[in-house]
C-alpha cells in the first residue's frame, strides 16, 4: 500500500516520530512535509497530502495538525477525500471499514505515539466492507461532494 503522511509545524514531532512505523505498512512512503518546525498554515499541507491520494500516487494517508481538528476540515474540504479525525481504535478502523475513510487525521499535541501506532495499524490494516448499506451510504456523501449549494435565500 502506498502510504502519504503530511503535517503543519505542530505535528511535525509526531509525523517525524511515525515515519518509520509507517514504512513497516507502506510499500512506499511518500512525506509531502513540513519538514521542521517553522510555523506553516494546514491546509496547504492537507492539499498537498489530498493531491497524492485524488492522483492514485497513494492509497491512503495520514495528516497531523495540533488538535487535528483544523487539518480534518480543510482535507474534508477536497473531493473524494474523506478524513477522520481519530484518538480512538474503533474509530481508526470502523472509519474505514463503513465509510471508506482514506485519511486518519491525528492530533499531534493531543496523542503520544504509542496511540499514534495504535492508530496507524487499525487505519492501515482496515478494508471497506463493500456491503450494500455502506455503499448506499458512501453513494449519499460523493452525491453531496457534486451538489452545488447556494445560500437560502430567507
């Protein structure tokens, strides 16, 4: 599987600390940056990770971000991706399993590594049940991804 990870200046300890973690699943690793800790702005490093999943350059990817939170609704923003924002297993997996998630957003000053790992090895070793009910779902959030909304008009 072929592996992006990506972060602002407030994850980049964490997305440091992973990468070797990561290439143990990866058959290639692919680091979008930062590549230190002089202040950057999130969602440009949420596109850049966004653009190696939409281009078929990566299967799956991880972006840290402070909290997670900032990084979580700009990736969300980009279509066809669909990033979770996970300090928990279950979520990790079920993420994936029922909604096809293919970013795990971690929050680098919320979760130490040892979860991160957790984390990284439910989100990469998970697989989109394919079942009917969560493709009719899935179906239901790409058709919001095409809608084109305008402000109500009150």
């Amino acid at each position: 599987m072929r592996v992006v990870v990506g972060s602002d200046h407030a994850g980049f300890e964490l997305k440091e600390a992973l990468i070797p973690y990561l290439k143990g699943f990866a058959s290639e690793l692919i680091d979008v940056g930062t590549h230190d800790t002089q202040s950057v702005d999130y969602p440009d490093f949420a596109e850049k990770l966004a653009e190696e999943l939409i281009s078929g350059r990566a299967e799956r990817g991880v972006l840290i971000c402070g909290s997670g939170v900032g990084a979580s609704v700009a990736a969300n923003k980009i279509p066809g991706i669909r990033a979770g924002l996970c300090h928990d297993t279950y979520s990790a997996h079920q993420g994936v399993e029922h909604d096809d998630m293919n970013v795990l957003v971690l929050g680098g000053r919320i979760i130490g590594i040892k979860l991160a790992h957790e984390l990284v090895r439910a989100f990469l070793q998970a697989k989109f049940t394919g079942e009917e009910r969560h493709v009719r779902r899935l179906n239901k959030v790409l058709a919001i991804e095409t809608r084109n909304f305008l402000p109500r008009r009150t």
